[in-house]
C-alpha cells in the first residue's frame, strides 16, 4: 500500500499551486494522473490534478470485450482492480463493477476504472489529456476528442509508428507526440506531423534543442520511473517547455523554490 501525503502538506501545496503554476512557462504532464497521491487513472487522481493546477494528466486507454473504452493502463485487470484477466475478455458490465481504488488505500474503496467517454465528460474545460492509446478504436477515440471540444486540449503517443501513421490517416489537427534521442531521430518523425517531442535529459544536445525550435517542436522531459525525481531540478533548469513525471507535489514544491530565488535576484 502506497503512503498517502498528509492532509497539512497537501492543503499548502493547494493553496499556493495555482498562481505557481500560472506564472510558471514549464508545463507539468502527470502520468496517470497524481499517481503518488491517489490510484492511477482513476477519476481521483485526476481531480487532484485539476486542484493542484497540473496542465495534462496522462491516461492509458483500452476496451472492453463490448467495445467500451476505458482507462487502464495494464492490458491485466490483476495489479490495480479487484478483478482478473485480460480487459480485452472482459464485458462492460464486469469491468464497471471492480474496485481500483483499494489496493493503493483504504480511502479510495470503491474507486472505479473510469469509462473514457466519462471522463472526458467530467473533466472538460477542467484540464487537458495525454492518450496514451493502448488499445482502441481510434476512429473511435478520435470522435470522442471532437465530441468534447478536447482537439486544441489533448496530445497522443502510441508505441508503435504504425498506429502513428494510422492516427495521421484519420486526422491531421490533433497534437501527436513522438519520441527521439538525437537529431536523426527527430527529422525522422517529422513525417508524422508532431507538436511535441519526447526525449531523456541526456539527449538534449544544444543541436537537439536548436531543430526543435526551428520546426516549432514542443520538448517534454521524461521523467518517469525510480529515482528520476532526482532529474527535476535539472528539468526546471533545461530547455524543457513540458515535463511528464509522475510525483506532481515534489515538482510544485521545486517550482515554488525556483520561483521564490528568481524573485529575490
């Protein structure tokens, strides 16, 4: 079971996130929504970042035996409900019964695998998604975007170019993220029409960083995994216009540190 921030340290970090992040140019992609703070892709987690002022919560979508999309990240039901088996084998209605709040602590019993057009019901005009598509429809997921006003508010990523391409062939306006560590790889995916690329610190070359501008390319930091909350400080400092990690708390406090020197210099 993960420890929870407690309510005190929570309750400063609220108060003052959001004039923070207002001022602030580095945009802060939380994966799978506040994940060290609530249970992943669950609608607490994002709420918590529409309170603490987050720019995007990632989300992974799959779907359901039925055809139903959802956001989970697995392709099991095992390590984050209380239900087994693929999603892919499971109806709807087996899926909307299981808990995915439990197994993270006792305050999120009950907590459901949110159904993505939910979501994106609930949370419109409230904060901006990252899909990470995992498996879907994306003619699909692309009508649920227009549906809900997200096209100017959302960016994709897939693993494979394939479903890249794919998702160019069925629309060219949303924002897609790629990923690439050096110069070759960043003038190989400009065949894809990216907004946004994706890269590790050590990667970002002042020539990195100079074809990106020219081509007008957003830089978001990864930061995700053990230890990489150690790469932050380094991140503020960088060239980088977006970040995606996964302790937001820990980058808001960094952030109200680095905006409290700035001010006093």
């Amino acid at each position: 079971m993960k420890r929870a921030i407690s309510s005190s340290i929570f309750a400063s970090i609220l108060l003052s996130s959001a004039s923070l992040l207002e001022a602030r140019d580095l945009e802060i992609v939380a994966h799978r929504g506040a994940n060290s703070l609530a249970p992943e892709n669950t609608f607490a987690a994002a709420e918590i970042c529409v309170d603490l002022g987050i720019d995007y919560v990632e989300i992974d979508v799959r779907t359901s035996k039925d055809g139903v999309p959802y956001i989970i990240h697995d392709s099991k039901l095992d390590r984050t409900t209380d239900g087994t088996g693929l999603v892919a084998e499971r109806d709807s209605s087996c899926i909307d019964s299981l808990d995915a709040g439990s197994w993270f602590s006792s305050k999120y019993n009950g907590e459901k695998v949110p159904r993505l057009e939910a979501f994106l019901e609930r949370f419109h005009g409230r904060i901006r998604f990252y899909f990470d598509v995992k498996d879907a429809n994306l003619n699909k997921i692309v009508s649920l975007v227009y549906k809900y006003g997200y096209t100017d508010n959302c960016f994709f990523w897939f693993s494979k170019d394939e479903r890249a391409r794919e998702f160019r062939s069925i629309d060219n306006r949303i924002p897609l993220k790629m990923n690439a560590v050096d110069v070759d790889g960043l003038r190989r995916v400009l065949d894809y029409n990216p907004q946004i690329i994706e890269y590790r610190l050590p990667n970002l070359t002042p020539e990195f960083v100079d074809f990106a501008r020219t081509h007008e390319l957003k830089l978001m930091a990864h930061a995700l995994g053990k230890g990489s909350e150690s790469l932050y400080p380094q991140i503020i400092e960088s060239a980088a216009d977006m970040v995606n990690l996964d302790k937001v708390d820990l980058m808001i406090e960094l952030l109200k540190v680095e905006s409290a020197m700035s001010k006093r210099e």
